[in-house]
C-alpha cells in the first residue's frame, strides 16, 4: 500500500529509536502512498522495545511496524 520512512527527510535523525517513550499523539514515522506523506502516529502509551520495519520497506494495512511495551 505504501512506503516507510522513518525519519522526516534523509538528513534527519528517525522519528523513534528502540528505548524511545512514545504516547497516543507521537509520530513514529511517514508512510508514503500514492506520492502523499502520512503521518503515522503510535496510538498508544510506553516504550518502543522492537522496530520491525526499515525505511524504503513497503508495507500493507495491519502490518505491525514496532512493538511498544505498555508503560
């Protein structure tokens, strides 16, 4: 459905790393579909633990794009 990026430009550091706390409004990173950037927010509270996808990947609806443990 679209790409990934991680970070906002490829000079930038990436929106979260492992270790990184997030909450429901923290962009985690960009999906590119159809030439249109989308903002891609973690939906929930606590810390990023495992990171699942890498820039440039392609990704589908529903595909699991980090793992955050609840905090």
């Amino acid at each position: 459905i679209g790409t990934l990026y991680r970070a906002p430009s490829p000079e930038a550091g990436n929106y979260v790393e492992i270790g990184s706390e997030v909450g429901p409004d923290t962009v985690v990173c960009l999906i590119e579909a159809m030439k249109v950037m989308n903002e891609i927010k973690a939906d929930v509270s606590g810390e990023v633990i495992a990171v699942l996808i890498e820039t440039g990947t392609p990704v589908q609806y529903g595909e699991p794009l980090f793992h955050v443990k609840a905090g």
